[in-house]
C-alpha cells in the first residue's frame, strides 16, 4: 500500500502524503526521487537510476530534504488509526445528531433523473403531519445524548408544498431547545417553483442553509428539470434564486444542480452559475444505472476529468481577479490533515443520520427510503432494527476493501453507503464512477489550493 500520490496538474508537481495529509509542491528532481524512497532504495543507487536525468548533488540534496520531512512526520507517515478501528466500531456511543425529515413525497416538477420518482420514493403522494415531525424532533432530542448542536433538514419531494409544517415544527423545535438545552440548525432544499417573499424571510431568520435546485444553462436545466406538461422551470426559479441568494448575503445556501451524459461540458454550467452571481455552487454527476439514457458511463469519464481541470483552472483565474466563488466538490481543508474522525466513522449514515418518511418511518438516509429491508424503525417505536444500525456503523474506510488502496479514502470516509448498495449490492462495496471522479475532485481541490498559496 503506498504512503504517498503524486501526480502533475496545472504544471505543479504535488505530493500527498496520504496518512498525515500533508501536501508538498516539489521540482523535478523530487518528484521523481520519492518513488525509489518509498520503495526503500539507498541514495546511492537513486543516484544511480536518475543520474543521466539530474545532476548527483540535486538529487542528494532532495534526498536529504525528503529524509528531513520524513522525520517530521510529513511524509512517508504510517496509519495508526487502523488498529484501533475494532476498538473504535465496538466501544462507540452512537448518538443521533441529525435527521432528514421528508416533509413532502409530492413534486411539482418531473426531474427526469429524480431518484424520489417526482417525490414518491417507490411508495405514494403523502404530506408529513405535524404530529409525525413532533415525534421525529422528540426522538432526535432523546436519543443526542449530551450533543447540543442538532440538525434537522426539510427535503422532499418539495418541501414547500407542506410549508405550514415545515413552519409549525421550526416554532416547535425553537420551544423545545429552552428545555432540553439543545441547539437546532435547520436547512431546506428546494426547487424554488412556491419560493416567495414570505418564505425567504423566514428562511433567512430560522434556516442555517438552504440548497437551491437549478442545473446550469437555461436549455441544461429545462431539459431535465420540466413540470409534469413539460415546460422549463428555469425562467420562473431563477430569479427567485438570485433574490434570494443576495438576501443571504451570498453565504449559508448554495445552488446545487446536477449533470448527466447530456452535458458533459457542465463547467459551462458552473461558470452560467458564477457569471449569475451565485457565489455558493455545486454541480454534481447524476447517479444512475447504465440503462438510464442519462447516466454517466465509462466512457464519459476521459471528458469529465478534463471539464474539472478547466473549471479548477478558471476558478483559480477568476480569484486572482476577485471574482472568485466556492464549487462545493473543490472544498478540502488541508489545514489539519484529514479528520480523524470520519475517517473511522463514514458519513454518519444510519447511525447519527437519519431519514423520517412523511408516515414516521426510519432509514439509514434518503436514499434508501424505500429499501424495505433497511426499514430501521418508526417515530412511535424508536429504532426497532439496531442490527441495521450496527450494519451502519461498521462502514467505514478499513472495512471497505475497495477503499483500501485509494489516496482519496481519507476526503470521502469510503463514500455513499447508498451509491455502493445500488450498484453493488453491499454497502461496503462501491461506485466506481463516482470513486474516479472523487478522485480527481480531490486532486484539482489540492492544486488550487497550491496554485493560490503559490503564487
């Protein structure tokens, strides 16, 4: 198993070291040093295997370096947090800090790629009750433990088509935060066709996020996101979109769209997005099953991988400028290295997160509503499946053996246990698109960040 990537973008010669997270942007004679340090070879014989490329005193002196940061724990460092995931999976407090309440299984739009079937969810057209999500933001309360801060997101279907609620259960929580000591952030994903005024300001009082359905380009998004008779959406959301959006100060929201193998030049879409205004953006690949006429293929990727370095390569431009703005897949932190924590505990799903369909029942997220057999429970009963939820918190990147040779495992915590049962069966298995494409999400973030803190 190799301790380090390296690979070239944009010009840069970058290095990560995958275990401790630390990145380096080296010359030539490093970069082609590490290899034979990794493998174990003296500096002797690096000499003698790139010594008709660079000259013996450059590559005694990257040696010397590289031996330097090895020591300092910078490069070359071992993982010492996978003997402890035993420990760390059997000893765990599992506390619920988050649910997905769906507020909606109703649309009023017919996204040709919906995984929620206009709002369905393999099942039928329902509106949660009040009473449903009181039991839902009671059992969240009860089952925190001593975490404080909470989070509840209003989904869907569309969530504005049951706003009275979403309202009633905010005013509700705000109540119940006095009395438990805890702290409610709420969030909201919508397709803006009921977005009005009204809303807006109460989203801006009560709401820490709100994600904002729009694909890109008038004729990208009018394609794939239609009402049920088939008109375009865009002209009547956009507006609503951009209003919005400045009413937040261009913060705590982002418009996410999605693409598909219709438009594999989305960084078009991305940069329609930016020359909006919008400043929060993600553009993300459709997950789909190869017999959709929309899916990404494999045969894609070659294009997609391209249309990331372009946009990576913009972006850059376009802060140098100041006119800069956030695309959410190109979000790292390198900071503090890779989190220990997800690392160990994957993205929370069926054990801290979880979803409520509109009649009370659990699954591990949204998108297993549906999956009868990851049915975990109810909001009268509480979790009636714990084997589910021990399922669940057995996931993660040491458990994955596909994850298990990829530099990219500590920035995705072994990626979406949903997108590796669709396509494979097991939540411990993968998407492999969606693994290349992370991937290379990974290495233009690690560029950028290097382009911007190099220059």
């Amino acid at each position: 198993m190799s301790l380090i990537h390296r690979y070239q973008n944009n010009g840069y010669n970058i290095v990560l070291d995958i275990n401790s997270g630390c990145i380096h942007v080296v010359d030539e004679v490093t970069y082609e040093v590490l290899p034979y340090m990794e493998e174990g070879l003296d500096t002797a014989a690096i000499v003698g295997k790139l010594g008709d490329q660079f000259s013996e005193e450059d590559i005694k002196t990257s040696v010397a370096e590289c031996e330097k940061l090895k020591a300092d724990g910078m490069l070359f460092t071992r993982d010492v947090y996978e003997n402890a995931i035993d420990t760390f999976t059997k000893n765990r407090q599992t506390v619920v800090k988050a649910l997905c309440l769906h507020i909606a299984h109703d649309c009023n739009l017919a996204c040709r790629y919906c995984f929620a079937e206009e709002g369905e969810y393999h099942g039928r057209r329902a509106l949660m009750s009040f009473e449903v999500g009181k039991k839902a933001l009671d059992f969240l309360i009860a089952n925190s433990g001593s975490r404080h801060n909470l989070e509840v997101d209003f989904f869907g279907g569309e969530p504005l088509m049951n706003w009275q609620v979403v309202k009633d259960l905010v005013a509700y929580g705000r109540e119940q935060e006095k009395i438990h000591n805890k702290k409610f952030r709420f969030t909201l994903t919508t397709n803006g066709v009921l977005l009005n005024d009204e809303v807006m300001e109460f989203c801006n009082k009560e709401m820490g996020n709100v994600v904002l359905s729009i694909d890109g380009r008038k004729e990208v998004h009018d394609f794939m996101r239609p009402f049920r008779k088939g008109a375009g959406s865009y002209d009547l959301i956009l507006p609503k979109f951009q209003k919005f959006a400045e009413s937040r100060n261009q913060d705590k929201y982002y418009v996410r769209g999605t693409f598909t193998h219709h438009n594999l030049d989305f960084s078009q879409d991305v940069l329609h997005l930016a020359d909006l205004g919008f400043k929060q953006i993600s553009v993300e690949p459709v997950v789909a099953a190869d017999t959709e006429e929309y899916a990404i293929r494999e045969e894609d990727i070659p294009q997609i991988m391209e249309e990331y370095d372009t946009l990576a390569k913009e972006m850059i431009k376009r802060e140098k400028e100041g006119k800069g703005f956030n695309f959410f897949h190109f979000m790292i932190d390198l900071t503090g290295g890779p989190c220990v924590y997800k690392r160990l505990s994957g993205c929370g799903s069926g054990t801290e997160y979880l979803a409520v369909t509109p009649w009370g029942d659990f699954y591990p997220c949204h998108q297993f509503v549906g999956e009868e057999q990851y049915l975990m429970g109810n909001v009268d009963e509480g979790i009636t499946k714990p084997e589910i939820q021990k399922e669940f918190g057995g996931c993660n990147v040491y458990t994955k053996k596909d994850c298990k040779d990829c530099f990219a495992r500590f920035y995705c915590s072994g990626g979406c246990a949903a997108n590796a049962f669709h396509f494979q069966g097991d939540i411990k298995g993968n998407y492999e698109i969606g693994c290349e494409l992370q991937r290379k999400r990974v290495e233009c973030a690690i560029m950028i960040k290097a382009a911007l803190a190099c220059d």
